[in-house]
DNA sequence: AATGAAGGTCTCTAAATGAGACCTATATTC
DNA sequence: GAATATAGGTCTCATTTAGAGACCTTCATT
C-alpha cells in the first residue's frame, strides 16, 4: 500500500511478531471455520462414518465434508480410520486433541446462543437507520 | 436408529433446529471468522480509529476492514463513533456485548497456542505418508 | 441386469476475497 | 501555489474459494 510502511513491516519481524504469517492465524482457520466447526459438534458424541456426517449436515457438500476432514486430520484433531468391510466404510473421531478443543468451541457455542437476541435486536436497530 | 439425543447438534435438531439455517452459525460466522477475531483482539486493549486498525493488521485490505467492521457493528459487537476533527476521525471499541465474548475468543487463542505443537507435529506426520 | 450403498474425485459455475485506483476535504511541505 | 500526506472510506477487476452435482469402483441385494 505504502512504499514508507515497509520499515514497520520490518520492525514487527524483529519483534517476532507477523500477523501476516502468524501459526495462531492458521490454527483457528482450520478449526473455527464454518463446515469444520459443524463436523466437529456432530463427533462430539461419538465416531460417525463418512455417509453419516453427510446425512447429519443437510447441506454440506461432499467435497466440502473431504475437505474439512482432511483438514482437520492433518492438524491431528480427529482420525481416520478405514474397516475392512464391503464396501469399506471410513470411521472418523475425535483424538485428544480434538477432545480437549471442543470445551472451547461448545462455549463459544453457548455464548452465540446466549446473545442470539441481542444480537438479533442490534442487527434491527441497525438495518432501520 | 435413533440415538439418545446428548449433542448439541442432536438437541437442537430435537428442538426442530435446522443445521442449514441455524442462527448460531450466523452469529458464529461473523465473529469467528478470519478478519473478525483479529479485529476483536486488537480491540481488547482499547478503541482504534480505521488506520489504526489498517496498520495494525498488515496484510487486511480496506475493502475486508470495511466490511469486518459494518459486520460486528451491526451485530452490536462493536460501536462506531465519529469525531469531528478535520479530517473526521472514526473510533472503534467493544461494546459490552463484544467485551462479554472477547474471554471464549481468547480461551480460543491460547488454546490454538498451547497446542501449537501437536499440530504442528501432526501436520509433518501427515505430510510424510 | 438393475439398483443401491460405501467413500470418494472431478469439473464447472457462482460467490467471496484481495489488490489497488480513486474520492473529498484539510494541512503541511517545497 | 503545487505537490504530498492524512483521514475514512468506495469501486472495479482479477484471483481464490466454495458449492452443485456428475461420475467412479466394488460388492450385495432385488
């Protein structure tokens, strides 16, 4: 944006800090994001199977579902297993990893249904003006 | 088939909620997603006035601040106040309903910190195969 | 045979995002 | 007095990402 703003860039990265890269950021993208978060609420009560979690999300797509899950495996907050039925079916569960994110994620949950109104009321007073 | 109802998810759908158009997720999209959580946490500290925030958050455009900004405005998360200085200024801070989230999304934070390493171990390891 | 279910992949389109030019008004610098 | 900077944005256009859905392979059942 501005040539000058290069030496601020810099001064960050001397202080270690880059928002621009920084692991945090890419953490909670993975796990916070729209599709992920909706998986990792239905395994909160046990493994489900691929088909399973396409039918308990009504509209998630499968690539979408392929997605997120192989987001989220990749980041160690569930595992994948494959039994040697037939067809084969795919089991996916929460490690503990995944175990000790959902308390976060089921109270950040709680607060949206919580503020639901007032939020609800803001957005009103909002769309009048 | 049917499972006892403990999840979340399985409660709400009991309650006749529907995942596809579950107000939760609105309010969660909006306050969880990319630019949204780095604007709160800069806001933790105090009000910040639009270039504030473009400097502070380097890699942001002013097109998404924007557009973070009307979003948490509008849902009564954040209050925008304008001051008339030559040129007019504009400060945003918390309101109470933002200060009352801000804990759940720095619980968020340090988890996505702690945990760091696990994931970043898991990543390389899933990377391998 | 035909159909269905398992767990995906692949392609194509639609929507969201990012880069950055532009705007109005005042203030400072050369 | 012309150029440049700062404030807080909007607008356009190219790139990325998401979504809809056809298609695939291998059994088992109808």
């Amino acid at each position: 944006m501005q040539r000058l703003s290069d030496g601020k860039l810099d001064q960050w990265k001397a202080e270690g800090f880059n928002p621009a890269n920084c692991p945090v950021r890419q953490v909670l993208d993975h796990v916070s994001a729209k599709w992920p978060v909706l998986v990792l609420m239905e395994l909160e009560t046990g493994p489900r199977r691929f088909n399973e979690l396409l039918r308990a999300l009504p509209d998630i797509s499968k690539r979408m579902l392929t997605q997120s899950l192989r987001d989220l495996e990749r980041d160690g907050i569930l595992r994948r297993e494959v039994f040697d039925t037939k067809p084969p079916s795919v089991s996916y569960s929460l490690t503990e990893l995944g175990e000790g994110f959902l308390p976060h994620l089921l109270a950040l949950v709680d607060w949206a249904e919580g503020s639901m109104q007032n939020i609800l009321t803001a957005r009103k007073e909002f769309d009048l003006r």
